[in-house]
C-alpha cells in the first residue's frame, strides 16, 4: 500500500510538472544540509520550492538545482511557527536532532499560516534544535 501511494504522488508530481497547467509562486532556498521530507532524503544544495494549487491540492514541490530531484510534499495549514514570523520574511523550518533534520514548515510571509508537514520521527542522538533557511522569491524569465 505503501509503494502505491508513493507511485501515485510520483505520478501526480510528473503531470503537474509536464503540464505547467499549476499556478504558483516559486521561491529559493540554500539548504545546506541534508534533510528529510515526505519519505525522500535531499542532498543539500539550493531548491526552488513552489506551492501549487490545482484542483484543491495542498503540496509543495521541492526541486535541487544541481541534482534536478524532485519530491512532492502534501502539508497542512498551520499557524506559522513564531521563529518565522519573527524574522518578517519568508523561510522553511527544519527540526533537527544530531545530524538529521526534517522539513517542519514553509512560511511565504503572505499570511500568519504556513505549510505544516509531517514527517520522519527523528533520532534521540544529539541536541534538538530548529534551523531557520531564509528564502527568496525566483524572478520570472
């Protein structure tokens, strides 16, 4: 059941992609760790991170720049984590313990909620700490 879902989410993730029929907004972020999201592990590098809306759909596409892997994360509305807010711009939250860390939330800045995302539970290894990755908005060609 499983590796259906995961095809399936592949599957949806290709189309939206081919078709460009999705409205979004693209953002950039430099990552430079090695993180967890929606059962992928991604390389550190830069991502552009886009939220598309298609048909009522909650997911962000996350893409590395170098390594042109792709995930598809489905989230949920939450209020934006105060660390955020505070900064005033937009970022992604990651939780993290040693030296694994999980997507937590992307905030666009455009409202008080943010993408919520579960994911991986994370080891008890090392100290829990939350890093905060700023991002920017991708300008159109």
């Amino acid at each position: 059941m499983k590796h259906l879902t995961m095809n399936t989410m592949i599957a949806a993730t290709v189309a939206v992609l081919a078709a460009g029929g999705a409205s979004a907004q693209t953002l950039k972020a430099d990552i430079p760790f090695t993180f967890h999201v929606a059962g992928s592990t991604m390389a550190p590098g830069t991502y552009q991170v886009r939220h598309a809306s298609n048909s009522g759909s909650r997911y962000v596409i996350l893409r590395n720049a170098e390594t042109r892997k792709s995930v598809m994360a489905l989230y949920e509305i939450a209020d934006a984590a105060k660390e955020l807010k505070a900064r005033g711009t937009p970022g992604i939250q990651f939780e993290c313990a040693g030296h694994e860390c999980a997507l937590r939330q992307v905030w666009t800045a455009s409202e008080n909620t943010a993408y919520r995302f579960e994911g991986p539970k994370l080891g008890s290894d090392g100290d829990r700490r939350m890093a905060l990755i700023p991002l920017t908005t991708v300008k159109a060609d």
